[in-house]
C-alpha cells in the first residue's frame, strides 16, 4: 500500500461534492480534456444510482479513475467506513487515504487508534489530528510507537520532525541535528528560513552544512538584495566552504545585468 504523509492541517469540508484537500480528487481525478470528461460522464450516466453500484464498481476494477472517484465519492457522503477499509484491506492506498482524512475531518480519535491496530500508517493521520487540536505531545508520543515499528521507522521519524518544526520546538531541532540527525538538519534550516534567521543560517553554513548554505544565499537574495547575497557567499567562499564558491559563481551569473 503507498504510504501518504498526512497534512498537519486539513480543510474541513466534509462531503465529497466539496472536493477541495479530498486526495481522490486531487490526484486521481484527471483528464486532458473537456472531451475526455464529456465520454466519461457519457460512459457513467446513473451509475451513482444506488442499484447500479456494481456497476460502478465493475468500472473501477476495469482501471476507470473517474468511476473510482464517483465511488468512494458516495462511500464519503453515506460515511460507509466499512466499505472504505475493506478497499483499504484489499491493497487500495487511495481508499485508505480517503479512510484516514474523513476520520481526521471528523475528529474521530477513538476511531483513528482503532484503525491504527490494522493499519499502523493510521498512527500518522491520528498525530495530524492531535497537532490540529494543539496535542503536540501527545502526537509526538503516538508517533514515537509507531517509530518502533520496524516498516515505519523511517516515516515515523520523518514526520517526527515534522511536527517538531510546524510546532517550533526548535531547541529539540537542534538538539537532535546537533547529535548527528541530517533530517533534523535539513527541518532546522528550513525553520531558520521560515523565520528569517539569517544568524543561525550562517553560523550552520560555515560548519559546512549545504542546505544552510543555499537557505542562506536564497533568503538573502528573495528581497532583492543580491549585494548582501554575494557578500555572505564570498565570506564563506573565503573561509574554505567547500560549495560556498560554486554556489557565488551560480549566483552571479543568474544575477539580472
């Protein structure tokens, strides 16, 4: 099943005529034409009525991304969980989407750690849930569990930090990149973008960190100063910053005039 990282913020429309932030609709529901939407409505007339969902679902099976839309559409407005897991249990990873952002929309905690026996990926979407009600800790500790399960180490740990960034906990940030974690580098440097924190970016740049590096000579230069971008590069440039001189020649040459 593909894994999808949960946004920590979520639109709070609920039914699936309201498709906005629905995953379904985003990133399913696609067509190059408005001939091609013509001979699909064409091809799906009725098939919403409730005898004809079998159907329907004969289209899905067949590869058809819009009856597949129209499908878990009406699994959402009739709130039919059951029918969204069993898609889920049967390797669907957009019904399993689907499954975990109606439950986040809904509030439903209890559910959401239910879910999260069969699926443990479901642990991620309840800690978006906790982080939208200003639960950080306990989102941090349900996401801890499931960094001990061994297929979702990496993922666990990754939103982790994630939350520890959105949530401005960057005194851990540091700690944990100070120790060694590069993600917990790169989530540090983009927090120090995020603020502006020109400081704190050139001090991380002249110990050698790339990415700092880059968010340095970006955030100098997004105002349009380009003299104080180039001057920070070629200071680093003459400490002995390994990337620090290809990066001022880059600069100079996309540099306007």
């Amino acid at each position: 099943m593909a894994v999808e990282i949960p946004a920590l913020h979520i639109d709070d429309q609920e039914r699936a005529d309201q498709w906005a932030g629905w995953s379904y609709y985003r990133r399913y529901y696609v067509h190059d034409s408005v001939e091609e939407y013509a001979a699909c409505d064409l091809l799906l007339a009725g098939l919403a009525e409730p005898d004809r969902e079998g159907e329907l679902r004969a289209e899905v099976d067949r590869g058809n991304l819009c009856a597949f839309v129209r499908l878990i559409g009406i699994l959402v407005d009739d709130h039919r969980l059951d029918d969204l897991r069993e898609l889920a249990r049967d390797g669907d990873g957009r019904a399993f989407v689907t499954l975990m952002q109606l439950l986040v929309r809904r509030e439903a905690e209890a559910q959401l750690r239910q879910e999260s026996v069969e699926f443990p990926w479901a642990t991620s979407w309840l800690a978006a849930l906790l982080v939208r009600q200003g639960r950080v800790d306990a989102a941090l500790e349900v996401l801890d569990s499931l960094r001990q399960h061994p297929d979702y180490e990496h993922g666990a740990h990754s939103r982790i930090l994630s939350v520890l960034r959105e949530a401005d906990r960057v005194d851990e940030l540091r700690r944990l990149a100070d120790s060694g974690d590069r993600g917990a580098g790169k989530q540090l440097n983009w927090w120090l973008f995020d603020h502006h924190d020109v400081n704190g970016l050139r001090r991380r740049a002249a110990d050698g960190d790339d990415l700092a590096l880059r968010c340095l000579a970006r955030l100098l230069g997004e105002p349009g100063d380009s003299v104080a971008a180039a001057s920070a590069l070629q200071e680093l440039a003459d400490c002995g910053h390994p990337r620090a001189r290809k990066l001022l020649e880059r600069f100079r040459s996309d540099a306007p005039g």
